[in-house]
C-alpha cells in the first residue's frame, strides 16, 4: 500500500495530512483515485490532475 502526503491545503485537510492509497482505475482515459486518511475514517475519491497537484508520494508499506 501506498502513501501520500498532502502537498497544500486540500477540501479541508490540512498539508501534511498523511493519506493510504486504497485503489486506482482508469476508465477510457480517465483516471480516478481512492484515498483513506491515515486513521482510516473518511474516504475521497479523486481524479488525476486534484491528485498530482495536491498528493506527494512518501512511502510504500506492506
């Protein structure tokens, strides 16, 4: 599993805000992204440009 770091300010959460990639898919060229914050409690879902201007990869943990 993946995770990612808020890089500014994003729908309320803070930068630094650590997040889990859950999954990632793609749909006839679109991307889209789930991400559960750290805590596990709340769950958004994205598309690629909110996600490779707002998300900075940090670590890969199994």
């Amino acid at each position: 599993m993946k995770v990612y770091k808020v890089k500014k300010q994003f729908n309320g959460y803070k930068r630094g805000t650590l997040f889990y990639m859950i999954s990632e898919s793609e749909f006839i060229g679109v991307k889209e992204f789930v991400l559960r914050t750290e805590d596990l409690t709340t769950r958004i879902m994205i598309n690629e440009s909110e996600f490779l201007s707002h998300f900075m990869f940090i670590k890969e943990v199994f």
